[in-house]
C-alpha cells in the first residue's frame, strides 16, 4: 500500500476539512498584507498581485507541518521556516518577472491603509482556510498523479511549475550548439571584467564614478538643493538592503533625499528623474510622490498609479494611467489614450508643451496572434486617432515580449527598449536572456540588438539616450564583480556596435539619469 510522505501528510489535519491550523491562521494574518503589498509592487495590478500571493500561500500551505516540525526541531519561533520558504518563493518570482525597479518582500512591513471604496478584504481565519483546503487538495492531487516523489518536488520547484502543471526544474538541459551567435545586427554585452577594460565615454560634469559614501553624512536636498540633478541613485549595499535616495548635483555633490516615505528608495525606476533633471518622481505603495531638485521639497499627488513605472512625457508631464497625464506644476490630470505599461518616454526633447503624440512597443503575442507593432497616438486633449504598423524585416522574429521603460531620441527618429529575444543561438558560456532592441518607429524596422546572460554580464537595464546615436544602460552584478564595484554604466553605438564605459556605480541599488550633455 502507497504510503504518504510524513513530511506532508503525517500531522494529523484538523477534523473539519474546512478549517485551518490556528498557527497557520495566525501566520497568514500577519504574512498576508505585506506579501500582497510587495506582489503589488511587482505586478503593478491589483488582481495580479492577489492570485500570486495566494499562489505562494498555497504553496506554503502544501508543507506545513513539515514548517511546523523544522521550527520545533531547531527552536526557532514559530512560522520561522515559512518565512524562509516565502522569501525564497518570491525571490523567485522577481527573478522571473525582472522587473525594472527593485522589489523586495519586507515581511515585517505594516502596508498602508487602503483606500476608501475598495473591497474589504475576507478575514484572516477565511483566508487562511482557502488556502488550506487549496494547499491539501493540490497536494493530494499530485501524489494520485506523481506519487510521494512528485509531491516532494512541487513544493520546491515554485508557482511557475505550479501552474504550468509541470516541473521545470527537473528537466535535462538541452544540448547547446556550439559556435558563435554570429548573427548580423545582434551585438554582446561583454563580461564583467570587459565591461571594465571598455574604452572610456566622458560625460561633462558626470564622475567616472559614482560612490556618494555615507548617506548620513551627505546634507539634506532640502538645506542643499540643486538646480538640476544629473542622477537619482537609491544608496543600498545589498540586495536586502533599503538606503535613501541620493541625488547627484550639477556641482558634482550628492545630497540625501529627505522629504520622502522610507520606502521610495526601493521603488526608483529608470526613468524616475525627469529628462531635464528638475524633478523626480517615485510610487511608493499606492501613492505617487514628485520631488523638487531646486527646493528638496516633496509633494504627493492624489492619483493611484498603476505601475511603480514612471513615464516623462516631458519635463513638467507625468504619465499616470490612460486618462491621468499629470501637470505637476498645476496638479491637473489631462486626458490621454495610453497607459504606461507599453509607452516610450522622449527623451532629449526641448520645450515643456503639452505632449500630443505618444508612442507604443507592443509585444508579440498580445494577444495571442500578434506581431510585435509599433502604435502611434495623437490626440488634443477631445479628438484622438492612432496608427498601428507591425514589425518587419530582419530582426523582427528575434523579438520577444518587451521588458520596462523604453525611450525615444528626439531628432534621431529611434527608440529603445528591453525584451526577451527569441532565437538567437546559445552556446556553453551564454545564454542570452535579456536584450536592448533599437527600432525605428516610422520604417517599424529593427536597427540593431543588444543582448546579454545575466549570468555573466550582470542584469542590464536600459536608462535612456547619451545623444542621438548611443544608449545609455546600467549592468548590475554578474559573474566576477569587483567588490566595491556593485554596477557598471555604459553606453552602446547603434551605428556600429561598440561599448564604452561610463561610469561605475558603488551601489546596488537603482539609478536614474537624466538627459547628459557634453560626451565624447
């Protein structure tokens, strides 16, 4: 006869199938609210960021009594091991979704309120028991399928194999061909130590490296203000770590922001500093907050933004959702056909009009029959119409679905953006995962690729335009780091391929620049 794993099975289950341990119900209580804050950061949609922290409850739920019997063996207070197992499970996620903005699972974080006219949410002794009867019934079904093995491996595989009803981490790894990529238009991001030895961009005014010291011993924005800030970088050492958010001066001095929530730092998006460095913008849980470089001063709008993604349609015009474009001198929300999940933000633009046209990436498969388009708005404020063109020529079918922010150079009719490629060739020391793709928008042409394996070159994220031929991107991490050395800023010539060094980053945390003058 079959016989069930003790380590899922053995606790004997409470005698209504319905209800839940009084332990787990205490511990989902107090887990539940920051996890669906952090999922909420990291999905920026409600309904999203529910059924993933449900997910992972889920998963927590299939192995507690085996959690319960970890604690008591190493006495350690009680849902320690589930913390550690939720941690590691949401970890997982970020890794997956890369997302554009650093997103951390604070498990003692006390979420703000929510807003009036939301739906209450069911009570802690009704959720705990959902997710209890979800945890059993998925744990039971997999051993009728798979047997005490099978069961076993679900609960270390995650949500991605939970839902796709399959274990992925088991698989063979495929046979990798051999051989360079060699394909024409698709450059590599170097290795760390490369990256170093790169020939050197000079920025006017921008230090070859970027390391502010001590936060607590910078002067505050507010007593030190700046009239134009060059770069907004959020000051923590490690990945778990949260430091305050510093700006770099047109002085070369750095000041510590000190009128925001303590937890904007962790929130920063590429593109959170305004093009003309007057302004910076940050969404902290469900509240967008714009600080000013002249004054240091903070002021919060009364907006629900969609996404921790901010997108500058100009210096004094901050995208919010469709129908929210934010005057933030005057607080006035205009309407807009776009939201900013998929909109290019201009950079190197001149004026503070107004904008009347917008420009969108959209990502193959969405939906499901879709090529990759480039979608043009142009509207007045009552009248609007668009234009939608798909992706051809070479480079095309490399495209996968498309990652954060992208910009757009004024004057140089191109725009950039992070995606997933598609088919490029893999060979034993790469893997390419992530790519810089450079389209021009009004031939819907791909001009030139950027890939890289994070593995190797470290997380790539895209910052924005130098001028109108090179982008500038940001490489954290990665294989053979120098301590002390957290990210490298380097900037990418889309007319021939090369790479140049910018500057280094003695941080781990996010960085934003605005729009530089004087490289060569």
């Amino acid at each position: 006869m079959e016989q069930e794993p003790p380590d899922v099975l053995s606790q004997r289950e409470p005698a209504s199938p319905a209800a839940a341990p009084a332990d787990f119900t205490d511990w989902v209580a107090r887990r539940l609210p920051p996890l669906e804050h952090a999922a909420r950061q990291l999905t920026g949609d409600d309904a999203q960021a529910t059924a993933l922290a449900r997910e992972l409850l889920g998963l927590v739920a299939m192995r507690w009594p085996r959690l319960r019997g970890n604690d008591a063996e190493h006495h350690a207070p009680p849902g320690a091991a589930a913390d550690r197992l939720l941690q590691r499970l949401f970890a997982r996620e970020v890794a997956d979704a890369m997302p554009q903005h650093r997103v951390r699972l604070d498990l003692d974080r006390v979420p703000p309120a929510r807003r009036p006219g939301r739906t209450l949410p069911p009570t802690a002794e009704e959720e705990a028991a959902a997710l209890w009867r979800r945890g059993r019934a998925t744990t039971r079904r997999r051993l009728l399928i798979a047997g005490a093995v099978g069961a076993a491996a679900l609960g270390a595989t995650g949500i991605r194999a939970l839902t796709a009803g399959r274990d992925e981490g088991l698989r063979p790894l495929p046979v990798l061909p051999s051989g360079s990529p060699g394909t024409e238009g698709v450059d590599e991001v170097p290795p760390v130590a490369r990256q170093l030895a790169l020939p050197v961009a000079l920025v006017a005014k921008l230090p070859r490296e970027l390391a502010p010291g001590d936060p607590a011993r910078l002067p505050a924005l507010s007593a030190r203000p700046t009239p134009r800030a060059l770069a907004v970088l959020d000051a923590a050492t490690g990945p778990a770590a949260t430091g305050p958010l510093l700006v770099l001066g047109e002085d070369g001095g750095w000041r510590r922001v000190d009128k925001l929530p303590a937890e904007a730092a962790a929130l920063l998006s590429p593109g959170a500093l305004a093009p003309d460095g007057t302004r910076t913008a940050v969404v902290t849980a469900d509240e967008l907050w714009v600080v000013e470089s002249a004054t240091g001063r903070a002021r919060r709008y009364d907006v629900t933004p969609q996404s921790p993604v901010v997108v500058w349609l100009g210096p004094r015009h901050l995208l919010i959702a469709v129908d929210q474009l934010l005057d933030v001198t005057t607080g006035r929300l205009l309407a807009v056909p776009v939201g900013v999940r998929d909109a290019i933000a201009p950079r190197r633009a001149a004026g503070a009009d107004t904008p009347t046209t917008v420009l969108e990436l959209l990502s193959a498969g969405d939906p499901i029959t879709a090529p990759p388009r480039v979608r043009r708005w142009e509207f007045d404020g009552r009248n609007q119409s668009e234009g939608t063109v798909a992706v051809t020529g070479p480079g095309a079918g490399r495209l996968g679905q498309f990652l954060g922010p992208g910009f757009a150079v004024v004057g140089g009719d191109l725009v950039a953006r992070m995606c997933e490629p598609a088919g490029l060739a893999v060979r034993p020391d790469w893997r390419p995962g992530a790519a810089v793709v450079v389209l021009d928008p009004g031939a819907a042409r791909v001009r030139r690729m950027l890939a890289a394996d994070a593995d190797v070159t470290g997380a790539v994220t895209l910052l924005g335009w130098l001028d109108r031929r090179r982008v500038l991107l940001r490489c954290a991490g990665g294989s053979g780091a120098t301590p002390g050395v957290d990210q490298r800023v380097l900037v990418w010539d889309v007319r021939d391929g090369s790479l140049a060094l910018v500057a280094t980053v003695a941080s781990a945390g996010e960085l934003s620049l605005a729009d530089l003058d004087g490289a060569v």
